[in-house]
C-alpha cells in the first residue's frame, strides 16, 4: 500500500482528489485544511471547491477520527497528520521557516522516514514546491488524475486506405460498410491505396456502423464562408449536425475555429431556425498586465474582452451579401434577440434550452467548469467548444489539465459528441508563420 500526502492545491484543483488514489492512504496535514479555510468565502471557483471539499471531510469526520483514519469507499483510508515542532527542525536549514509549505514537506519526510523505502509520494501542482521536495528526498508528483497529455490528444481525424472499389462504392452509395472500428463521429479521409491522390471524405457512424459522406456546404459558402482545408470540412460537417449536440474544436491561432463556430451558428439561428439564439460567450483572462476596472455599466465593461467575438461576426456580416452590402450589422442581431454575447461569470445556475451555445478560449477553463457549462445545456442545446491549449492564461491550468483538452478526450467516442483538430492556419501567410516559428 502507498501513501500519498496531499497539497492545498490539489484539494482546491480537485476537491474530488481525496477519492482518486485507488486502495491507498491519502494523508491531509493539518496545515491543508487550514489554508483551504482561508479560500471559503471566495466566489471564485477556488472558493467553491474549498467549500465542498471541506463539506467532504466534515462527512468522513462523522464516520470515524481523522486522525486514525476514514475507511474510503475504494478501499482507501483518509488520515490528517498534525505537524509537530521539532518535525520542521530535520529539514535542511533554508526550509526552517514555519510556514504552510515547509510544515507540509515536514509532515512528508517524517511519514517517508518511518515507512517501507518508495511507498511515500508527495503530490502538489506546485512546481518550485516539488523540486523543494525532490532536493530533500521525496517523491515528488504532479496530480495527474485529468491531465491528458497535449500530444496524445485525441485529433477526431484519421485516414483509410482501401481498394478503388470501395471508394467508388462511396461515392455511388452516398455509405460505406467497413469492418475497422472507428470513434463515434471521427473525420476520415478514405485514400485509394494504389493511387492516393484519389480520396474522399466522410465521418464514422457508429449507429449505422458506416462511413457517411459529410455535410454539403452550399456554393454561396456558410454566412460567406468556405473550408479551406480538410479539417475544416470536418469541422463544419460537426458543427452543421444538430444531432452532434457538443462539438470541441482545437487548433493553434489562425485555424478558423471562432470563425468556422460563429458562421455555423448565424446560419442554424438566424437563417433555419434551428435554435432560438446564438449565445457566444468566453472566461474572462487578460494577456499580460490587467488593466483593472473599468468605467462604464456592465456591457462597456465586457466590450474590450468581447471584441474578438465582435471581430469575427462583423468579418462574417461584410462578407454574406453577394452584392457587397452588409445585411445586418451584429448590434442587430443581438437587438432581433438572434444573438447573445456575455462572460461566463454568470453562468452557474442557469438552464440553456434550443440554442446554440459557442464557449470561445475554452483552454483557460478547469474541467470542473467546463462540466458546469455542459450540465447548463437544456433541451436542444448545442455547445460548440473552441480553443488552442498552447495558449493559456489561467496560471491555474495547464495544456494538459485544461477543461478543453480533458472534455476532448473523456467525451471521444460518444454518439453525441465530435472533435476536431484544426492544423493549418488560414488567417493570413504572417499569422500562420507566427504560430509556426514564434
């Protein structure tokens, strides 16, 4: 058996942490519990989570003593460990200093230096806290239990190499049986495998057990839109589905993912009728130096953290008319109640029927927001989640713990959910060299 000691941040990360390390003993120092008292009346999200993991060890606190140990549902045993003054004295003389770090790794070494060698792991989401404990001895250790590695991220794609035959049966059949077994929704590129440069495009049915043909964009493009690559065939085929009721799409900057949601949701609103209104709305992170408050009601306030959103619509609206002329500008839209553009603060207890909901900057979520966001969907919601995980700036998350890249790869092969990864960049030859080389 193992024991894992636990860090604030992992409890205010995760406050479901506690239940995830199988049959083993999870230890809280005291120290823990202190600070996640101080973090109780936020409203953040952080405060949340100190309320409802302190709620949980009040529950295991009525089973039995903390300090001897709750018996978990997985088998586990939950312990608090008290630091004691002479612990701190062991460690190395830099790390004497009695604050809430260094009576943390203290309560650690002391579990390490009186249990069998390799069963002892400290887990924190702080990085300088983990090489403190490395330099003292101790198993040091990210908490992974969420994180999904950028790189073995889930891309929604794949290619198919078959008989010219099967292909003209695609084609002619507007279907394709295959034996391989594909995800739920995955792009496929079928490629005919004496000449490759004959290919055609569908998406896995796992209903129907077939390759179906994608979604056909009308020859005056989507709100003035047109794919420009593979992916983004794909990504409209998703977008364009009403079946698929939650579609991610990630990429780095320049691929189209705004562009491509915005233009797909204008056209199921606004033109068919699909969904009530189009809701855009994104977390509230700034890059760089936070200008503070500013003056105004609360839609002067949002407008500067908003005009990305406001950037892409009018791109959309100056492009629609065949003659050049815009039909509608997007204070219309929203004035029609077509279109609704608003933070993510305010979501939290909300019911979102029949609409098409676009979470922009998703990558700065926690997955246990975007789980708020998803559970918000009423009936006949869509939720389209765009997003590039290079591009972060929530110092709380990372490209592997993020909301984004965690929904991708838990939600991957579910019928009602699709995924794609935008590659190419398409929004000018000077944006993609700078997401390329910068």
């Amino acid at each position: 058996m193992k024991t894992y000691v636990l860090d604030t941040n992992v409890l205010l990360h995760d406050p479901q942490a506690i239940l995830k390390f199988a049959d083993n003993t999870v230890i809280l120092p005291l120290t823990v519990i202190e600070e996640i008292d101080r973090f109780k009346k936020d409203q953040s999200e952080t405060g949340r989570n100190a309320r409802q993991i302190s709620r949980m060890i009040d529950e295991f606190r009525q089973v039995s003593k903390l300090i001897d140990g709750v018996a978990l549902e997985n088998g586990g045993v939950l312990k608090v460990a008290i630091y004691k003054k002479e612990l701190i004295d062991k460690l190395p003389p830099d790390l004497r200093d009695d604050h809430g770090d260094n009576r943390i790794l203290s309560i650690a070494k002391d579990l390490q230096e009186n249990s069998p060698a390799n069963t002892v792991f400290f887990v924190t989401k702080d990085i300088n806290l983990r090489i403190k404990a490395d330099t003292i001895g101790l198993c040091a250790q990210d908490y992974r239990n969420d994180k999904v590695p950028v790189e073995e991220l889930y891309t929604g794609t794949g290619e198919v190499y078959l008989a010219k035959e099967k292909i003209d049966q695609f084609y002619e059949l507007g279907e394709l049986e295959l034996e391989a077994e594909f995800f739920s929704n995955q792009g496929l590129t079928l490629i005919n495998e004496a000449n490759p440069s004959q290919t055609a495009l569908g998406r896995y049915d796992s209903t129907k057990r077939k390759i179906m043909p994608l979604t056909k964009v009308p020859k005056e493009g989507i709100w003035g839109i047109y794919p420009r690559n593979r992916e983004q065939h794909f990504a409209f085929d998703l977008l364009l589905n009403d079946d698929i009721q939650l579609v991610s799409l990630v990429g780095k900057a320049g691929t189209g993912k705004t562009l491509l949601a915005i233009a797909a949701g204008l056209l199921k609103t606004a033109d068919e009728s699909a969904y009530n209104r189009l809701l855009v709305s994104r977390p509230v992170f700034p890059m760089g130096r936070d200008l503070g408050f500013l003056p105004g009601d609360i839609e002067e306030k949002l407008a500067p953290w908003m005009q990305p959103i406001f950037d892409n619509v009018e791109l959309l609206l100056s492009s629609y008319d065949e003659s050049g002329n815009r039909k509608r500008g997007y204070r219309e839209l929203i004035d029609l109640g077509l279109m609704e553009i608003e933070p993510l603060t305010y979501i939290r207890g909300r019911s979102i029927p029949k609409q098409y909901m676009i979470v922009d900057e998703a990558q700065n979520l926690t997955p246990h927001e975007i789980k708020t966001i998803i559970t918000r969907a009423g009936d006949g919601t869509k939720i389209v989640l765009t997003g590039d995980p290079f591009q972060i700036d929530n110092p709380y998350v990372d490209s592997a713990s993020n909301g984004l890249s965690y929904s991708v790869e838990r939600l991957k092969g579910q019928t009602i959910a699709g995924h794609t990864t935008l590659n190419k960049g398409e929004r000018s030859a000077l944006a993609e060299l700078a997401a390329n080389l910068l």
